[in-house]
C-alpha cells in the first residue's frame, strides 16, 4: 500500500495499480479494494472500477473495525454514485430468436437471456462476435463513450444444411435423375438402331426387313425425348420445393435440357 500510494502521488497509475492489487489479492478489505477502484477509474477502467468499489462498499460492517475501513467504504459509495451513470450500456439482440447464439465482446464470452445480452463496457473499441450452430458467424467493431446507451443488433445467416432440405426436394431430384438416366439410355440405343438401319439402306430406300428395327428406334427416341422432360420437369419441382426453406432466397436459376442430358445451374 506504502508503495502504491507512493506511485500514486507521483502520477505513476499503472505502477500503483500493480502495488493496490496485490495489497488488495492479499488483504481484501475496503482499504485496498478502494485504492484499487479509486486507479482503476482514473485509468478509464470504469467496469473493472465498478466492481473493485462494489466490493469495498458490500465489506461486511464490524463492531471493533479499524476507522480507515469505514472511511474507505464511504468514500467508495461517494465514488459508485458518480461512477453508475457514467458507464457505457450496451443491449446486444441476435436473431433469429431461436438460435442458440454465443456471444463475445473482445473475446470474453457474454451472458445471452433469450436473444438479448445486456452488459456493461470501459469506453473505447470493442469487438463483438457471435455464432449459434447450424448459422453463420457475425462480428462488428464499435466504440462507446461516457453515459452511452446503445443497442447492436445482429441477424446470422442461416447456413444450409442437407437436413434441411424438404423431403419434396429429395423425391423431385431423385426422379429427375432417374429421368435423366433413362434418356440416356433409351437414346443411345435408339442411337443404335439408327445407326444399323442407316448403314442397311441405300439413301432413300430401305429393305422392308429392317422396319421393326426403326420402329424400335423411333420409339426409344420417343421415350428418351419424355425421360429428358420428366426429367426437365423434376429439376423444376425440386428448385420450387426448396421456397420451404424460410432463409433459402434463389437470385439466378438457369437449366438447359439437351440431348446429352440435364444441366441445372444456379447461384443461390
């Protein structure tokens, strides 16, 4: 206590709060838990001032105390009343109210009531970050001064995930896939067909021999024409199905349908 006094009166404020604190780690009475506020508020660490001047105020009272303890939780009464307004307050709200968010303002993790934290802060720059599970992670930088009110407000974005996805969508994408297989193949043997029965005529004229053989053709050709459609129309469904998503918001969708199959492209 000699010695933080001592830097203390020579304007030394990080020395003498070294000195009060490990007088106040040892004593812990209102001597040194006053000492301890009364630097920690000249040095702008009015939280860590708030709860060094509490504690000297709450020392229990005893019969035969030394005077200088009642005179230190006075004075640090004196002190809290001035010291209360002057704390920054800052309300966090997250949301989606749902989401199991954990908070941290410069790395210190922050009790979450609901979706709103409300906490007390020194002035200057603070960092707040916050992340829930099955959402995206949120940080913003700010500063408060004296007397600050302030309100942050936070909206993760939800991150989706396969157990998300509608059962609708799995059923309309498998069937467009199947679809899309059966083109394929159906195609490449009517590809086939054709082929053969191309390489039996002669321009123009065929051999009536080879007529079962084209009929099969046009008609794989037919089914692997609709299999493309099914399919064309599943890759739809399956897109549409996805608006069950209440954060899933679609900017571009594009999809080709060819001979070679179905293509949907996107970004989402």
């Amino acid at each position: 206590m000699v010695r933080g006094d001592a830097a203390y009166a020579d304007g030394r404020l990080a020395e003498a709060l070294e000195a009060y604190r490990a007088a106040d780690r040892v004593m812990r009475v209102p001597t040194t838990a006053y000492a301890v506020g009364r630097v920690e508020v000249t040095l702008g660490h009015l939280v860590e001032a708030d709860d060094a001047l509490l504690r000297a105020v709450r020392y229990p009272v005893a019969d035969a105390e030394p005077e200088a303890f009642s005179e230190a939780r006075a004075a640090a009464a004196s002190l809290v009343r001035e010291l209360e307004p002057r704390l920054p307050e800052v309300e966090i709200a997250v949301s989606p109210s749902t989401a199991r968010s954990e908070v941290t303002v410069d790395g210190a993790p922050v009790l979450v009531a609901g979706s709103v934290a409300v906490l007390r802060l020194d002035p200057g720059a603070h960092v707040l970050r916050v992340a829930a599970p099955g959402y995206g992670s949120a940080e913003q930088r700010f500063s408060v001064a004296d007397f600050d009110r302030k309100r942050i407000s936070v909206e993760l974005p939800r991150i989706l995930r396969l157990a998300d996805v509608p059962t609708a969508t799995w059923v309309a994408a498998g069937t467009a896939g199947v679809a899309a297989l059966a083109g394929v193949i159906a195609g490449a043997l009517s590809a086939a067909d054709a082929s053969d029965v191309l390489a039996r005529c002669t321009g123009a004229v065929c051999d009536p021999s080879v007529k079962p053989q084209y009929d099969r053709a046009y008609d794989l050709a037919s089914v692997s024409n609709t299999a493309f459609l099914a399919a064309g129309s599943g890759a739809v469904a399956a897109l549409v199905s996805l608006s069950a998503l209440p954060t899933f918001e679609h900017k571009e969708v594009r999809i080709h349908v060819s001979a070679n199959g179905v293509l949907v492209s996107g970004c989402f």
